[in-house]
C-alpha cells in the first residue's frame, strides 16, 4: 500500500520532482541540442544520449530530496530502467514519425519530455517509492 501523504505534502512533493526534473530537462535540451546541432547526430541519437543523461541527473536529485528514500539503489534504478524499457523505444518511435511529419524536432522534444515528467513522477510516487518515501531520515 502506498504511503499517505497530507495534501501539503503532496503538493510539495510534486513541486520537488518539478524542480528537479526541470534542471534535468535543461540537461536535457542542452545535450540534445549539442548532439543535433554540433555533433550533427540524428534525432534518435541525439535523443537518446541526451535522455539518459537527463535520466540518471533527475533519478539521483529525486531519489534522495523528492522520495527521500533509503530504498537500494540498484533496486531503484533497477525500475528506473523497466519505465525507460518502455518509455525511450515509444517517444522516441513517436518522436520520429513526428519528425517525418515535418514536425520541430524541438516541439517533439519538448512534448516528449511534457509526457515524461508526468508519467515518471506517476511511477516514481506509486511504484519505485510507494513504500519507501521519507526512509532516509530513518536510515541514518
């Protein structure tokens, strides 16, 4: 069962994840752009490289200050990468039969990282941390 947090919580919570998945989606735009403009990469790898950097910045910063949890590392990256398993293969398909389309890449990206944010924060509240939120206070 998850744990239940007051409705300040929750809202601070989320506040958090925002925060930090921002700073990460700043990492994000700025490697995706340094990929695709200067590397001259494709949209798929640029895409990638960039998203896997964003990912493992947003999972340390939330892990530790968003979840506060002393849940295992591994255990929790370990989920982290089944949500990506099925998360990269789709946006990033999508992103580029969007592209296809004439779509901007960064409109793409940015409407990827929209999806993101939110289905990983639905993710990381009721499955990685739904047990384990506001433990490492208590694994001191």
């Amino acid at each position: 069962m998850s744990q239940s947090l007051t409705p300040k919580q929750n809202i601070i919570q989320i506040l958090k994840f925002t925060f930090f998945s921002a700073s990460a989606g700043l990492i994000q735009v700025l490697s995706f752009t340094f990929f695709k403009e200067v590397l001259q990469f494709d949209y798929s790898i640029s895409y990638f490289t960039a998203l896997v950097l964003s990912v493992l910045w947003n999972f340390t910063f939330n892990r530790r200050f968003t979840f506060q949890s002393a849940k295992s590392v591994p255990v929790a990256m370990l989920l982290v990468a089944l949500f990506y398993v099925v998360f990269t293969p789709l946006s990033t398909w999508a992103g580029n039969e969007l592209t296809l389309l004439n779509w901007n890449e960064y409109l793409v990206l940015g409407l990827t990282m929209i999806s993101n944010l939110v289905l990983e924060y639905l993710y990381s509240r009721f499955v990685i941390y739904k047990n384990s939120m506001n433990t490492i206070k208590n694994a001191k």
